[in-house]
C-alpha cells in the first residue's frame, strides 16, 4: 500500500475508506483527559455508543491525555479502526474519527491517535511569541531508562502504523535512539520519494548502479528519539491537517463544517464520578 501512494503522491489517509460515503455530517467533539487507563477506555466506549444511537458519523476526539496503559490505549486504537469500518449486521454506520491535537500526544495518546480516521495537529501560534507548535510523539518517559520496553511499544504501534498507512520507520524513530531516518528519492523519478532508515539507503547504494534509491533530507539524524512537530508531521504524511490556534472550530471548519453544527459529547455522570474518585 505504502508504494502505491508513493507512486500516486497520495497521503496515508487515502489508504483509507471514506466512513461518510456521500452522507451529510453529523458531528461530536469529545476531550479525553489524563491517563489513557481502562476507565478512560470505557468511559470513550460510552461516548461510541451515545453517538452512534444519536445517528452521529464525525466524532472530533480532542487528545488532552499522557500516560497511564500502553494496553488500553492499544485497545481503545483498535476500537476506533473498528468504528470507521461498514460492519454487516451493525446497529450503526462507520464514524469518522478525527484526532486533534492541541499540543503533546505522547506515549499513549499517539497510540490513540494512531487508531483515527485523521490527524489533526496545531501551531498554537495563538500561545504567544515563542510557542512551540503541537508535538507528536514524546517516548522519552516509557523507552528511555528501558530499551527493551521499545519492543514492547512497537509490537502495539507499528503495526497500527502500516494499517492506517503510515510509514513505520517513523515509530522506529519514535523509539529507538540508533535509528536514522532519510526521506530517500528514487534516481530515475524524482517525483517518487519514501520515507527510509539511513541502513536502508546505504544497503541500496551497495548495489552500486542497480542502487534504486538517493538521500534527499534527513528527518532525524541518530542519537535521539523522533518527536514531530506540526509542521513536520504534516510533511512527512502524518498529520492531515495543520490549524494555526488550539479553537476546534479551525479543526471543523477543514471538514467545511460549522461550529453550531458540531455537538459537545460531555463527560456521563458514570465518568464524572470516576473521575472525582
């Protein structure tokens, strides 16, 4: 799949079907808090099930969360891949599910991320004269006094990456200091580039004149972990939309949908109550 978009120029997200097919929106936003943990995951099941009984096909899940399962996150990922899919015999029609990050999607929240239709990330140039824009992908915390827990967190992130259509060398990077990463051209069609490991490139320029691919820039150099800002994700295929400020009314307003039209999905007093606990 990553080849065919490579030769068509496309972005990850058209790997992907089209949950609306033609309907009319009708659209939730929801904060997920704190630490992705089981209650967090049951409380996001909850909101499914409210959203999908209201008819709703567009859910803007806004990512305020760090932390807290790497198991739960995986598994709350792979619930929202099965939201966006037609299933036969489903009490309800796919939902697009759209990630917005308003600043950090770390650790368990890229997990999240991972498992929606887009992502959605900001400049936050509404913070003031030196913001940092949003930032994707901080495993500094969970991989960085363990380097064997990076196994652990690509066998739940890499193959969420090549099903949604994104390069998986990108995850590598996320968490494995060694690893150097190249967006690489191809010699005889300039307009075909790839996103590859620098071990990938130089075992193609062993090949000599058979060598397939050239280094055009270098996205992370060895020596630290793979964190993206907006900018750069957007650049490398990850991030589909880039807004300026930290309103999710800039975020509907990418999926020509107006703010009056979009409805909050508060929290159930069932995940209030958890949360005062």
């Amino acid at each position: 799949p990553l080849a065919l978009l490579e030769a068509f120029g496309l972005p990850p997200s058209a790997l992907r079907d089209d949950p609306l097919a033609g309907r009319a929106a009708v659209a939730f936003h929801y904060v997920l808090r704190g630490p992705v943990d089981k209650g967090a995951k049951e409380a996001v099941e909850r909101l499914v099930q409210k959203v999908t009984s209201q008819h709703g096909n567009v859910l803007f899940l806004e990512l305020r969360c760090a932390g807290g399962d790497m198991q739960a996150a995986s598994d709350l990922a792979g619930r929202l891949i099965e939201l966006q899919k037609p299933t036969p015999g489903a009490d309800h029609d796919p939902v697009q599910v759209v990630a917005f990050v308003p600043d950090k999607a770390p650790d368990t929240a890229a997990v999240v991320a991972l498992g929606c239709s887009d992502i959605v990330m900001s400049r936050r140039t509404d913070a003031g004269a030196g913001a940092e824009e949003a930032e994707f992908g901080d495993f500094e915390a969970v991989v960085g006094k363990d380097p064997k827990a990076a196994d652990t967190w690509a066998g739940v992130l890499r193959p969420l990456a090549e099903q949604q259509g994104y390069p998986p060398v990108l995850v590598d990077g996320m968490l494995r200091k060694d690893v150097e990463i190249v967006r690489a051209r191809r010699k005889n069609n300039a307009t075909v580039t790839r996103l590859m490991s620098g071990e990938e490139v130089r075992a193609d320029a062993s090949r000599g004149a058979d060598a397939e691919w050239v280094t055009e820039s270098t996205i992370k150099a060895k020596g630290q972990l793979l964190k993206l800002s907006a900018t750069r994700a957007a650049e490398v295929g990850l991030a589909r939309y880039v807004v300026d400020g930290r309103d999710p009314a800039e975020v509907y307003a990418k999926y020509g949908l107006e703010p009056a039209k979009v409805k909050e999905a508060s929290p159930a007093w069932l995940d209030r109550f958890a949360s005062f606990l």
